[in-house]
C-alpha cells in the first residue's frame, strides 16, 4: 500500500492487518516506548494542516517521533499557499526537500486522492472534507474490536451530523468490511442524499437505535460547515438526538460510547456520558482511549506505508 487516502478501497485483510499492527505498537506505546523500533529513521514526514486538528495532527506527530521520523509542520496560513502558491507546487517543493510522506488534511473532498495522483510520495489523508478521515475510523474499530474482540454482528449506531462527517463514511466502510452491522440515526436534514447507497439502517429516533444498537458513535454537529438553513436549532437537536443519561435510563440499555471529538458537551453528548469510563450507569464512555488508540493506530499506518521503502 502506498497512500492512505480512504477506507472504502481497503479489503478486510488490509484493515486487520493494521489493527494487529497498532495492537503492537500500543503495547509498547503504553508499557515502554524505547523499545519502539526506529524503522522510519532519517525519514521526513510534513503535517499538512489546511484545517485546524489537536488530535490528529499531535498523534502523527508521536507516532512519527516514535518510529524515528522527523515532521514538518505546515499551515496554509504561515506557508507561501497565502501568497497564491498552488497546493501542487507546494508539494512539489517540500519533495525537492526530500519529504518523504505528506499527512494531508483539506476541507476539499478528495483532495488527499487528487494529490497522490501527483507525487511518488506517501499520502496520508488525515480529513478532507465530508468525504473520509480514514485514521479517525481505523482508531475507532480498533477501539471497538478491543472491546469486542470481533466485530463481526456488533451493532454500531452512528449518531448526529452524517451529513458533514467525513468520519461517518470512513467507519461505514471500515466496519461494514470487518462484518458490523451499522444503522445511522439522524434528523432528515442532517443524513446525505445518497445515504440509500451506503447500505445502513437508518433510525430517526434515538430511542429506536439506542435499543437496536451495542455502541454509539456519537458525531459533532458541524457548526462550521451547515452553510444551508437545514440545522435544527440546537436546543431542539440536543432534546431529540442529545445521548444523556436520561435517555439512556429511559430504554435501560448499556452502551459503548465513542466520540471521535470534539465534543459539543450538553448538545450532541452530556458531559457526564462523555466523561464516565466506569460504572455505576448505562453507558461507558471510550472517548479518550479512542486518542490513545490513535497514536497506535498512526504508528502502524506510518510503518505500514513506510518502512518497506527501498
Ligand atoms: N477527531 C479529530 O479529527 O480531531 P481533530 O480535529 O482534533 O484532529
């Protein structure tokens, strides 16, 4: 594998084979990190952030530093792309510089596919747009097989903004291609016009899909991207489709709740159902073993792509 721009192209053996290896590189990451391998020293990756990131963008950063990399940090903001350098260019310089790989985040859909349609490097798409933020899905079923052991027949609820989340039609195909079954649930105007097309239950009430479901996805509402009038008011989007407690109790189901973040606490998750990782109640929260997780599961991407490289 050379680039990393999606999961809906990824075959079930890919998937699994990065899940054993992030399984790997957490134990260590965890236990003792010195005995990370070097395998990508004297390697240069570029952090290629068009949009803001805490999660993502640290995380590779680790990741990289634990393998032996070094990273470059790159905004459009403090870059010649604010002078009109086109985004191609901009590669095509930091290669004559001898980056290695870029990890790309865009608010363009397929821009992380359209640049490794020009460069021999490794292309990590690290978000672009609505359309897919691979890495976020592959911590999040590498989250949920920990908790499961397989996925196969577990249920899992995607809850909130599908409309806009990229990280919605990532987990979709990666946990449809490991046997999951996936519902989504949703205000009409927040579900995609080809949703028929990504074969998933759909629920429009949260109590249906919380009895159906073995874990929840919980999405942030996208704020930043509803360019149209179709948002709920918040209030009304937090009393139908908020996961609180109260709900919760309401259909007495235990639930596994992942969010990718961040979080919109009291509107699409209550702060005591992102924050509880252990009993007494109905749900646990895996919020920030997903961000532990993500260091793994970057740490084995990187290699994966990386480290056979002659
Ligand atoms: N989940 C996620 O992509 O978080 P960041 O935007 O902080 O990277």
């Amino acid at each position: 594998m050379k680039h990393l721009t999606g999961l809906r192209q990824l075959s079930a053996d890919t998937i699994t084979r990065i899940l054993d290896k992030a399984a790997h590189h957490k134990h260590l990451f965890i236990n003792d990190e010195s005995a990370i391998t070097r395998t990508l020293h004297s390697r240069r990756i570029a952090l290629a952030f068009f949009e803001n990131s805490t999660r993502t963008r640290f995380s590779f950063e680790i990741a990289a530093r634990n393998l032996g990399a070094s990273t470059l940090n790159f905004s459009a903001s403090a870059s010649s792309i604010s002078k009109g350098e086109s985004i191609l260019d901009t590669i095509r310089n930091l290669e004559a510089m001898r980056v290695d790989a870029f990890v790309i985040r865009h608010p363009s859909s397929g821009a992380a596919e359209m640049i490794s349609n020009h460069t021999d490097r490794h292309i990590i798409n690290a978000g672009d747009g609505a359309h897919e933020h691979p890495t976020q899905a592959l911590l999040d079923i590498f989250t949920l097989r920990e908790y499961f052991t397989s996925l196969s027949g577990v249920k899992v609820m995607i809850l909130g903004d599908i409309l806009h989340s990229r990280v919605a039609r990532s987990n979709i195909f990666g946990l449809q291609a490991l046997g999951a079954e996936v519902a989504v649930c949703a205000p009409a105007t927040l579900l995609p016009t080809d949703c028929s097309k990504l074969d998933v239950r759909v629920f429009a009430s949260l109590d249906d899909g919380l009895r159906w479901a073995d874990a929840a996805l919980v999405l942030r509402l996208q704020l930043e991207r509803a360019t149209g009038g179709f948002l709920p008011s918040l209030s009304d989007y937090s009393e139908h489709f908020g996961l609180t407690d109260e709900r919760l109790e309401r259909v007495r189901k235990h639930l596994l709740v992942l969010h990718p973040g961040p979080i919109n606490r009291e509107i699409e998750i209550a702060g005591n159902v992102a924050d509880r990782i252990q009993p007494p109640g109905y749900s646990k929260s895996m919020l920030l073993e997903q961000v532990t997780n993500g260091v793994a599961v970057r740490t084995a991407v990187l290699e994966m792509l990386m480290a056979s490289d002659t």
